[in-house]
C-alpha cells in the first residue's frame, strides 16, 4: 500500500491514452471518434452542474492506506494501491474531455483482479472524494472499444461529490480498435475478453466501487448511480438485465443496445455505395440533409431547423435529381445515383427477399459518418466507420487483413445473420424483461438523438415498444423505465448537433429515485454555435413530442408535450 502523498496536477490516465501506439488507420479514424466520444465531455456537463449536497460523511472514516481488497465474486483480486492527491487537475484533453477539472481532492485506488482460467487483468480505477462526499456512488460507462476511459470520467464525477469508478475490462483504454485482444494467437476470438467488454466488467467494477466505498466511508453508499453513453449505453443496459440490483438509477445515452445487429448495420451505406458503383462527397450529402430539414423544419409550427417528427416527414431524395449545389467552389448536379444511395441509406439494410434488416438513418441525420468517403489516386473510395470496420475484420472474418470493401450486398445478409448467430447472447443487451430490475425498485432513463448517425435511434424505440408489450403497456413501463428523444441531436450530442440537448439528466434521475418524481419533461437548452446565445426546450417521453404553442420561441415555457 503506498504512502499518502501530494500529486503534481497532471493526468497520467489521460497521458497514457494518447501515448499508445496508433497506426495511420486509426489515426484518420480520430476524426470519427469527434463524434462517437462526446459522451465524455457530455458527462461533465451533466456532471458539473450537480451539487454535492446532503453530504453524509463529510470526512473518511479511514486512511486511503488502510484499504482492503475488495471481496469479488467470481474474480481474485490481484493488488490494491491507494493514494491521496491534492488540488488534482484532470486537464482538457479535446474531443475527450472539453474542459479541465480542477482541485479535486481524492483517494485514488487502483484495484487489479483476475477471473479463473482467463489469462486476464482487469483494473478497475475507484475514486473517493477526501471532502463533502455526496453519500452516493456512480459507475461511468465507456466509450467505442474502451469499456472506461478513467480519469475523463471520473474527474467530473467526483467534482459532483461522488464517489466514482471506471475500468478497463481489462482490455485497453484505447477507444479506436480492439486490435490488442480480439484474437487469441491462433486467431480465434478471445472470447474472455469479450465477455469482460461486453457485461462482466460491469459487475465487478460496481462491487468494488461500492465495497472500497464503504471501507473509506464506514458506512454504505445510500443510492447507486450507472452513467453512461453509447458504448457506456450499452453497458448500463446490460447492468439492468444481467444484474438488476447493483444500480438504484441507471442513466442511458444513444445505448448501443442491439450491438451485435446494429454494428453491421452501420456498414450498410458503404455497401449500398460499392454496390452502385457511387460514392456522393460530404458535400453531396449535406445537401439532402439541409432539403430534408429545410422541407420538414416547420412541420412542428417552429421553424428552428430541426425535424421534430420524422416520422411524418416524407422527404424524397429523388426531388434533388438534377439539382446544381456549390461544392468548394465547384458545380455539382445531383445525378439519379446518388439520390439511390440516399435513399437506400435512409431505407436501412434488406436481404435478398426485400425484407427488412435493420433500421436505416432518420430523414434529416448527417449521412457522412457511416457513408464516409476519402480520395485515393485521385479517385474517392469509401472508407468504413472504425466500429464496423473492426468489428468485421476480427469478430466476423477473424482476419485483421479481410478487404471490407468488396463486401456485396450477398455477403453482407451472410455477415449481418453470423453475427447475431455468434455473439448476440455474449454482447447483445435487448433483452425486454425488465422484471427484475422493476422489482428490485430500478429506475431507468434512457435518451436519444434523433439524428444520431452512428446509432440508429429506432433501435431504443423498438426496445422501449418491446418492454411495453412484455410488461403490461405504457402506463406500466413509465413508472421505472422512460425513453426521451431529441430531435436534430447527433450522437451523445456530439457531431453535428444542432437540437436541444438535455440539460441535466442525471439530475432528473436522481430527483425521480431519491425523491420518487418522475420526469414528465427533461429541460434541454439548443445553444447557437456562433454567438453562444441560448433557447430553452424540453423533451418529452416517447411517444409524445414537443409542440409550440406560442409565445417566446427561445423559452421553453412555450412549449408542451403532446
């Protein structure tokens, strides 16, 4: 056990993030990850705001070098190191972590265990605040193929007067590739790390958080909080199936629920684009998503550039055949090929028969991520989004070198039923019974973006319709489960997001398990990107929607959910 000590104000967490090797691949792919991590600097935002109040032990009970590994059911723990730090700064590190935390004053402990016969390490990273503890734990999610990114979670988490854990799973903090553990050396799937990935590094980071809680504390947490987005959706997801009793109040943002179906499906436009032999430019389809909203905006009786509804916009692609749109100072006519790709991109991926496969992108999303392009030679090529790319190459075609891009339209229906066949009860968190997490008094908040490009939110709305249908209807779910939507919000309000994001959802999730009020609207604030001037919103619970009903457009009092 190491001594207490006074830490320098740097991040080594952060440090070693960005000193791990990167090959040019994952490179070009940080810029996609401008739009899968947001969640991490969403997180602070959420985070900040919350104070830490109704502090119920003030002071630690105990020394960080009096410690004790933590009792993990099904794990051996390996080591445990505390140390204090103080006025301990997690610095900006952009598009991780937006803005520094600073002054935090902690017992930072560093937890390794180990499961039988897996070969495996995983480190889970708890910290304690060393004052005003908030008598609550949070469990922080990750983020694309990294189940925590420590230090850029839990510096806000703890700023809030949480006590707070992340871990690896014992894979890599490194968000881009699962390259370092997907394949054993004889090139099958390591199936113990993904199973650590996928649910059981959830578990035992939760009970070592909450144990190493109550050792420093001398008393147990009161509630306990999961947060998290995308990736760190997925995970809370799986928390409220596989182990409905380690969260008082699980916070979901654009969860990755159906990965094993959903990711392949996130390869569908580079498909769609091979196989006609057409490959638009970011700025070909920026124009079919600026005629959806400009066609769609005011169906709402607002016109703020959002979509509100799409599910009543009838946008037709092929209206923009034979339009001339100014492309960095070119002319370009949209030709009837393109206008196939969209449509076929919207429509979402079909087999053979015609029958659908999966959700395609909401009229109105950004079409650039997932139909991503680059020019080689001279001549522009697709270029796969990192998660699909990689989760085919070593989970499907276990071959780091297999050539995405001549994947077919055959090829893919074969690639989209193996990977539900193969991995869907390892990764897959889309089971509706939700019993057991009811019971155990959970409460659960999940939002979306509606133009998220990257996970489709008809995904969360299938689920949510699913749990509806097992456990007695609408009324019924709505007392512990409840699904927001954001129209004209990007991927865990990151991307190109120009809706009203939720304020605070954490907070309303508090509210709703410590004080048994639930959200009927979650404030969300549009923030204009240029002059920083705000407008008020609020978001409803599916299936209802925000309707203007007149007034002052930038408050959110002139609204009402219908």
């Amino acid at each position: 056990m190491s001594s207490p000590i006074k830490e320098p104000n740097i991040s080594l967490t952060v440090r070693r993030i960005l000193d791990q090797d990167i090959d040019l691949f994952q490179l070009r792919s940080l810029v996609a990850m401008m739009i899968v991590l947001p969640l991490l600097f969403l997180a602070t935002a959420w985070l900040r705001t919350v104070v830490a109040t109704d502090a119920v032990q003030s002071c630690p009970a105990i020394s960080c070098a009096q410690l004790k590994a933590p009792s993990v059911p099904g794990a051996e723990v390996i080591s445990i190191n505390a140390t204090e730090r103080w006025n301990y700064t997690v610095p900006a590190t952009p598009p991780f972590l937006l803005n520094p935390v600073f002054g935090l004053n902690i017992c930072d402990v560093d937890v390794v265990l180990t499961h039988p016969n897996a070969q495996d390490q995983v480190h889970v990273k708890v910290w304690l605040p060393l004052q005003k503890w908030n008598g609550r734990f949070q469990a922080n999610g990750g983020s694309g193929y990294a189940a925590g990114t420590f230090d850029l979670t839990l510096g806000p988490s703890v700023q809030g007067g949480y006590s707070a854990a992340s871990t690896d799973a014992g894979v890599t903090v490194n968000p881009l590739t699962p390259g370092a553990w997907a394949l054993r050396p004889n090139g099958s799937v390591n199936l113990d790390s993904l199973t650590n990935f996928a649910y059981r590094s959830v578990h035992d980071m939760a009970i070592v958080g909450k144990e190493i809680t109550e050792q420093f504390y001398g008393v147990k947490p009161r509630y306990s909080y999961w947060n998290g987005c995308s990736t760190g959706g997925r995970q809370g997801m799986a928390a409220a199936q596989r182990y409905p009793d380690l969260f008082d109040g699980i916070l979901v943002g654009a969860p990755a629920i159906n990965w094993a179906t959903y990711v392949v499906a996130e390869q569908w436009p580079q498909v769609v684009m091979a196989e006609e032999e057409t490959f638009p430019s970011p700025c070909e389809l920026k124009a079919f998503t600026d005629a959806a909203i400009a066609e769609c905006d005011e169906l709402d009786g607002i016109e703020d550039g959002v979509i509100s509804n799409p599910d009543i916009c009838h946008f037709n692609p092929y209206r923009l055949v034979g339009s001339k749109i100014n492309c960095e100072g070119a002319k370009i006519i949209i030709t009837e090929s393109v206008a196939r790709v969209v449509v076929k991109m919207l429509q979402g991926p079909f087999g053979p028969s015609g029958l659908s496969l999966w959700y395609g992108l909401t009229v109105g999303a950004p079409l650039d991520s997932l139909a991503s392009t680059t020019v080689v030679n001279g001549k522009r090529v697709g270029f796969p989004f990192f998660v699909n790319d990689a989760w085919i190459r070593y989970y499907l075609a276990k071959d780091p070198n297999y050539n995405i891009s001549a994947i077919d339209y055959t090829k893919f229906g074969q690639l989209f039923s193996q990977s539900a066949a193969e991995y869907d009860d390892i990764i897959g968190t889309d089971n509706p019974d939700l019993s057991r997490f009811h019971s155990a008094g959970g409460k659960l908040l999940m939002w979306h973006g509606l133009s998220d490009q990257l996970i489709f939110p008809k995904g969360s709305i299938q689920y949510r319709t699913r749990v509806e249908r097992l456990m007695g209807g609408s009324a019924k779910v709505d007392e512990f489960f409840r699904l927001f939507l954001a129209p004209g919000v990007d991927h865990c309000a990151g991307g190109t997001t120009i809706g009203a994001v939720p304020s605070n959802p954490l907070n309303a999730l508090v509210t709703w398990v410590e004080k048994k009020q639930s959200p009927d609207t979650l404030p969300a604030e549009i923030v204009h990107s240029c002059s920083g001037a705000k407008m008020g919103r609020i978001l409803c619970p599916y299936p209802q929607i925000a309707q203007y009903v007149g007034g002052d457009k930038n408050s959110a009092n002139s609204f009402k959910c219908i």
